[in-house]
C-alpha cells in the first residue's frame, strides 16, 4: 500500500506537494461528466513526470497492433481511447518568472476532490525569486498564494469552467496569464510513438479561441472552444500547429486576489455533424460565459446532489470504509451516464490509458447490478442494447476463428464490436466473456422484469452465445463426456488450460437459459419467434437437443472425496501454498516474477471458481461454497482489481467477517491506498462497482429471488451501522443496518 491521503468523509484530500505521488493523483483526483474528463494535470506547466491527458468517451483510434509474430485471427488493431487536446492549459508568468511546480519551492500545498460536489481544488503558496538567496536566507522571497477550482458540468455535458486566483503576499508586480488549447498531443501508450490527430481548422481572439482536431483513419472530428475572463487584462494571441492562445497581462497589487476564469465548451462528431462542431463548441464556451461561474457551479452541484440522493452509502463508526465506497460510487457516475447507448465503461474511464479504453467483460459481469440498482432501469439496458447492436460484430469475430452458423464470440476488449485484443492468451482463449453477456441479460431481467427485452433482444444474443458454445465444446472418447480444451479462465495467471470449471459450468448454463427463453418467446411472442427463427436460420430440433445433450454429459473437474471443483485438469498437480508464504519482496507477482514463474505456480490472479459460485450461489449449498472458498482464498493473490469484491460478497454469505471486511476495505481503497502500485497508470473504474456490491449483496445480502427483493444483512464489527438505497421495479427501497438488526 501506499497512503498518502488524508481521510475524509466526502473529501479526498492531498496536503504536501511530493512529486513522486504526482502521477497518482492525477488519475485519483480526475473529473468527468460521462461525455468526457480530465486527468487531473495543473493547469500551470508543470516540467516534472505527469501524464497530461483528456478524453472523449467514443472517440477512439485504432492503433496498428504490436506483436512478434502474427497469427490467423490476431486483430489487426488495438483501440485506444484518445488523448486529445488539452483544454485546461493555463501558462502563468509572475514578473516574467515561470510558476512550474517541479521548479519553484511550494508551501501550503492543498489537493481536494470534493466527492458531493464534484469539484477539484488546489491550493498553494509558490515562492519566487530562489535562485537569488531565497526565503530561506532572509525571507526575501516573493509568495504567492494560488488557488485553482475546476468542475467538468454534470448539468451541461458539453462544457466545463475553471477558476484561476493568485495574490501576491509580500510583492506588487505584473502577472501574465495564458490560457490556450493544445491539439498536437499523443498517447502515452500509443504503440509506434504515433500520433493521432490532425489540425483541421483554428482560430483566435481576445480571450477566446477554439481548435478542430480530426483523428486518422476513424475521422472523429473534436471542436474545443474556450472564452476567458480576467478584468482590466491586456491580451496578446498566437497561434501554432494544433495551438491556440490568447495572454492576457495584469497588474498585480500586494494583498489583491487576481481572478482569471476559462470556460471550455467541448464536442464531438459523435453528436453534430463535423461542419457545426466549431460552431456548437464555440456556442457551449460562450453559454457557459454567460451563466458565470458561480451560476454553472451551482447547477453542477444541484446535479450531483440528485446522483447522491439515491446512490449514496452511509457508513457509521469506519472513516476509511466511509471515503471509500464514495470515491468508487463518485468515479462510476462521472464515468457512465446511460445517456448513450453507443457508449460503455472503460476499464480506466476518464482516468488513464491503460487497457485502450475498451469495453470488456467487466461491464457485464461488474457494473450492471450498480447500474441497475441506482439508476432508472433504462440505463442498464443501454449497456445491454450495446451488446446488441454489435452482434453481427460477434458473429464476425467468431467466423474468423473457424466458427459458423451465426455462432458469436464477444469481443474481450472493443470500441465497436469488432476485436481488438491482441495477446493469444486473451483474444482466441478468454472466452467465458461470452458468458458474462449472457448473465448480465439473465441478471437483468431477474432484477427488473423487463421479459420485453428478452423478445426485443435478448434472445438474439442468447442464440447466437449459444451456437458458439456449441461448437465450442466437444465429445471426448476417452472420458466419455463433453470437454472444452484450450482456454483462459478469469484466472489469467493460467493460460491454455484444459476444462476450466468455470467456463464449463457457464457454458452450459448459457445453452440451458437460451433454451428457457426460447419457451418464453415461443409462448408469448410467437411472431417475434417466428421472425428471429427465419432470421437466424435456427433450427430448433436439431440445435436444442445439442445444446441439453451437452448439459446432460459435461465434464467437470473434481478433487475426488471433495465438493472442490478444480479450476481445470491439472490443477493438483501444482505446488499448492497459500499466497501468505510469499515473502513481502515478491509481491505483487506480476511486477516481480517472469511470466513463466508465474504460469505454473498456483496462485490466482482474482476468483475463477468463486466468479461461478458467486453468479450461481443458489445452484450450490453452502458446504460446496465453503470447501471452494477455504481450498481457493488462500492461494489467490487479489492482483485483479476484480477480485476481492467476489470475495468479500461469499465471505459474507459464510460468515467470514473478518474476511469479507479485509476484502472489502481492499476493494474500496483500491486505489487511495495503491494496494497494487498501479494508481499513476489510471483507476480501476469497472471494479469501482464492485465494491458497491460488497456493501449492498455482501454485508447487506441483498438478492432478488422469483421477483422479490431479499436481505440477509452482516455487520462488521468495525461498523456502528450502514445505509444504502436502491430502485426496484420502480420503487425506492431504503435500508439501514445497525446492532440493533
């Protein structure tokens, strides 16, 4: 772990300026409103290590793939969210000394992210002149006190207002601001050092200016306008490749607050055709102008006031639980909207790169019970119509490995539809994805009842799930029973494994809910059955009586005189040894052994065994659950953010306390504490909401079974008690825990 932060109820709070936390705190104090977001960079130049970067949600390049060496069915490309340009720009002169953190002596340094209100503040006093003696011989320094607010609006997604101040303490002088908009940026990650974007068009003015930029080969078009203020301000403008600026120069009097706002107005080709995208974002700047800062802030805050009125949690008696389900439940709200159905959550979101910024199997498996459950149902079924609208893209990606008949491989990571993963172990052997698609529909309509769907839908998905499992598995002579070769489970730490219980088991649960909602649509749809079936070429003797031939003679590994089910053939014959007997030296493994090592040790990456038996908890009774979950806890190592929520969701459901309370302050301050050391790179933003479900499914054992909402509530001992809201079937359910029951 690394603490660096100071806890707070709904305040992330960062006091003292260290530049080798910087990089952290620019994915943990990001902003963003679902359209788009921003690291959290000084808008100052800052000259030390930082990661300057802004993203477009659906705005993606597909940066050529690189591999060693290529293989039939590699993806020719890797999708990457793109860093694009940078609005927040703000170079500030002080009597012609530059104000650069990584250069200048900073006191009073003061980082907040206001949770309720969804604002970023800085405060700092910056001491000038070092290089002549200093305040440190003498006192004769220039100070000057710096305060910085910014939001991204949740009530206008197209714009975002930062307020700049500065009062000099001990001096009168003149101070320069210059704001500008940057378009020639590039991925950090971007795989040839390449860069994206193109200028497209610019202009530039007193205060205000606005940059189109058009991405190669995806020709996504981005209009960023900006409209400054600062009063009795002269100004200067220029203009560079992809650069627009306009300086502004005042006077600065001892003791007298100078205040300097931008106001960004952003959009994309996704929304306005490209030859209205200057002028829509020019309109949004001057919009946001008009109203002001304080009238923008107010609307933005009244807008997060309704986001926490139902999805808050309370937590009593725990400062560190507390501040940790708002932070995941603050970043999955200004992540994900459910405004678009076009667009889905990235494993980084708003925060970072790594990971390209795709869809991957996360949302389904993670992030739809959150959804579902804090907002109107509509927004979770946006993620599922995303699924949806790419089925042909599945269909697509599975006929290019050899599959046929509409059979549909889900890509593992995607912007739309098609595959874009490039790592053998991942894209051709990863494919319990599939099945994470099919559960979220089941997990859908189990919640909301919405069997509308199913026949809209749902079953198109289904079927064509269905058909790939089929050809999937096959008939093994020697066992005499159904087998499937060749894969990765949600263990990656595992590759290439023969009959991964959880890919067995969820492939056939795949076929068996196809065939029931097949019965559904038959009896109660049956001229949508009658259109798909003709549609689909389907074949219903012949293709159901594969898919329960299958169910009837699957195999499973088992450790025999056991109810374990083995995470595949051969597991047994591994070292078996808990994850505590690594020294603290070696963890986590993936930063320090060779992938080779790693492969053929025991540990578990996150629950593979367990990620079945918690989506099919009530398939099993609870000695299956508990032999699992002693046989497979110790040796899993928790270095997927994905993994301590499942764990502390079953742990809760054997009374493990303790456990299910370690996982979750795990999973909760995943990144406020970089229990991974990964934080500089960007948030774990998709298993943010699993930490929502360790609160609501494990300690308040929330289930819906046959329609109807149960609880079966846990309070950890360090808890006084704990509250959440949820909507369900429309209604608003509020639940509160405490000693008392």
């Amino acid at each position: 772990m690394i603490k660096y932060l100071k806890t707070d109820p709904w305040l992330v709070i960062e006091e003292g300026f260290e530049a080798k936390h910087h990089r952290s705190s620019e994915s943990i104090f990001s902003l963003g409103n679902g359209t788009f977001g921003q690291r959290a960079c000084h808008e100052e130049k800052y000259s030390g290590p930082t990661l300057q970067g802004s993203y477009v949600a659906g705005v993606y390049y597909p940066d050529k793939t690189r591999v060693g060496w290529w293989k039939n069915g590699y993806p020719e490309y890797f999708a990457k969210v793109l860093n694009s340009t940078n609005w927040t720009g703000i170079d500030i002169q002080i009597d012609g000394e530059e104000l650069d953190l990584a250069k200048l002596e900073v006191s009073e340094f003061r980082r907040v992210l206001n949770m309720k209100e969804g604002t970023l503040t800085r405060s700092f006093v910056v001491h000038l002149n070092e290089s002549m003696i200093g305040f440190r011989d003498g006192g004769r320094s220039k100070q000057m006190k710096v305060e910085v607010t910014r939001f991204i609006s949740m009530a206008d997604y197209e714009t975002a207002a930062i307020r700049y101040s500065l009062t000099p303490l001990n001096f009168s002088g003149e101070v320069t601001f210059s704001p500008y908009l940057d378009g020639d940026v590039k991925n950090h990650d971007s795989n040839y050092d390449e860069k994206f974007w193109i200028e497209v068009s610019k202009s530039v003015q007193e205060g205000e200016g606005v940059l189109v930029t058009r991405t190669k080969k995806t020709d996504f078009e981005l209009a960023v306008a900006m409209n400054c203020v600062l009063e009795g301000a002269r100004w200067q403008t220029s203009m560079d490749y992809s650069l627009v600026r306009s300086t502004a120069t005042v006077k600065a009097d001892k003791g007298k607050e100078i205040v300097f706002y931008k106001y960004i107005g952003l959009v994309s080709s996704l929304n306005y055709s490209p030859g209205v995208c200057a002028e829509s974002a020019v309109k949004a700047a001057k919009r946001a102008k008009e109203n002001g800062f304080e009238k923008m802030h107010a609307a933005h805050i009244a807008k997060w006031a309704s986001i926490w009125d139902l999805a808050d949690i309370r937590i009593d008696g725990d400062a560190e639980a507390q501040q940790g389900i708002r932070f995941n439940i603050f970043h999955l709200n200004q992540t994900y909207t459910g405004e678009d159905a076009r667009l889905n959550i990235g494993p980084k979101g708003f925060t970072g790169e790594k990971y390209g910024g795709s869809t991957y199997w996360d949302t389904e498996a993670y992030c739809i019970p959150f959804y579902m459950a804090t907002k109107d149902a509509q927004v979770a079924r946006q993620l599922l119509v995303y699924r949806y609208n790419q089925l042909g893209k599945a269909i697509e990606n599975a006929e290019k490995l050899g599959f046929e008949n509409g059979a549909a491989l889900y890509p593992m990571v995607t912007m739309n539809g098609e595959e874009c993963h490039n790592e053998w172990e991942i894209t051709f052997e990863e494919i319990h994805r599939n099945g994470a698609i099919a559960y979220a529909i089941y997990n859908y309509i189990t919640y909301t009842g919405d069997k509308e769907y199913l026949a809209q839908y749902g079953w198109d998905v289904l079927l064509g799930i269905a058909r790939f499992w089929s050809q999937r598995i096959h008939w093994s002579e020697d066992k005499q029973k159904y087998v499937m070769l060749g894969v990765t489970g949600p263990n990656e730490y595992e590759n290439n494994v023969n009959n991964n219980w959880y890919t067995n088991y969820i492939a056939v649960w795949c076929m068996k809910y196809c065939g029931e909602v097949l019965e559904y649509i038959k009896k109660n749809h049956p001229s949508a059955y009658a259109e798909k079936a003709a549609k689909y070429h389907f074949e219903e003797e012949k293709e159901v009586a594969r898919w329960k031939d299958i169910e009837a003679k699957m195999y499973y590994p088992t450790k025999e005189g056991t109810k374990i089910f083995l995470q595949q053939d051969g597991f047994l014959d591994k070292e078996l040894r808990s994850a505590a007997s690594l020294p603290s030296n070696q963890r986590p493994i993936n930063q320090h052994w060779s992938w080779d090592r790693i492969l053929r040790s025991c540990f578990i990456k996150q629950a593979d065994v367990l990620q079945g038996l918690y989506f099919f908890e009530e398939h099993f009774d609870k000695q299956v659950l508990k032999e699992n979950f002693d046989f497979y806890e110790p040796m899993t190592v928790h270095e997927s953010s994905l993994s301590p929520c499942v764990h502390s969701i079953l742990a809760c459901s054997l009374g493990y306390d303790e456990k299910a309370y370690e996982m979750y302050l795990r999973t909760a301050r995943l990144d406020l504490d970089d229990y991974n050391h990964e934080a500089h790179e960007g948030l774990h933003i998709t298993s943010r909401a699993g930490t929502w479900m360790s609160v609501v499914q494990g300690f308040g054992g929330m289930r819906v079974y046959d329609g109807k909402l149960q609880f079966n509530a846990r309070l950890p001992k360090q808890w006084k008690g704990f509250a959440f809201n949820i909507l369900h079937n429309g209604k608003r359910v509020h639940v509160e825990v405490d000693a008392n029951g």
